[in-house]
C-alpha cells in the first residue's frame, strides 16, 4: 500500500502505486479521438465561413446601393446607367454576377435597392438561395 504525503517544498510524493499499471491500456487514445472529431471539426468551420460570407454580403449590398443612389443623384444625363455602374463596380465577382440593381427617383431622392446572392464556399455540398437586399437614398441634385 502506498500512501500520500504532501510536504510544502516538493508537493506530492509516493505515487509509485499509480505509475504500476500496465503501460499499453491507452496509448493512441487522445489520436483516435482526435480523428474522430476532426469532420465535426471541419464542419463547424465551414459554417463559421458560410456566417462570414452572409456578413461580408450584408456589406456589400449596402456599400452598392450607397455608392449607387450617389451616382444617379449626381448624373445629369442617364441616371439610372450611372446607377447602375456605380452599384457593379466595386463589386467582387462571386456577389456581381447575380447582382440586381434597381434605381429610380423618389420623392426629393434618388434612391438604388441592390439584390446580392450569398456565395457558397463549397457549391455542391447544399444551397443557400438567400438575397440579401442593401437599400440607399441620396438628395437630388438639381
């Protein structure tokens, strides 16, 4: 039987009686499990990037539409062209081609509404079918 101590100096002495179990009974234990989680792992990381893409692209269409109702407020000829130059051109690839952008005048604005689709990181594993509307009014210029 061996017994415990514990001294202020050197903390707990006698655990010889715990290092005298057969070596083998676990070893490789903390790699199988690592495997195992690893596809839980990689999943949740996949959805984190899909939350960012949703974020990044709730950006995007603001900024467009922004960018575009400043365009066609300012434009004196061909508003709703200058509009939509405006709104496609800061636009990365992924978001611009399925882009929509829809401008026309209001009540004492100009006012542009951008319809970007969310990207999806890995395409064929599922679909994520959701626009994402950014919405923008700037004073005409007269």
């Amino acid at each position: 039987m061996t017994t415990t101590t514990r001294t202020a100096r050197t903390g707990i002495r006698g655990l010889r009686g715990l290092r005298e179990r057969p070596r083998g009974d676990d070893r490789g234990q903390t790699s199988v499990e690592f495997l195992g989680m690893t596809p839980f792992i990689i999943l949740i990381m996949l959805v984190l990037w899909e939350c960012a893409l949703i974020g990044y692209t709730f950006s995007l269409a603001g900024n467009a539409a922004d960018v575009g109702a400043r365009k066609g407020s300012g434009a004196e000829y061909g508003a709703d062209a200058a509009c939509r130059a405006g709104a496609l051109k800061d636009l990365p690839d992924a978001w611009s081609g399925a882009a929509r952008v829809d401008c026309g005048r209001g009540s004492g604005l100009y006012e542009a509404t951008v319809t970007l689709k969310v990207p999806v990181l890995v395409p064929g594993l599922f679909d994520l079918d959701i626009d994402i509307d950014g919405e923008a009014g700037s004073a005409l210029e007269d």
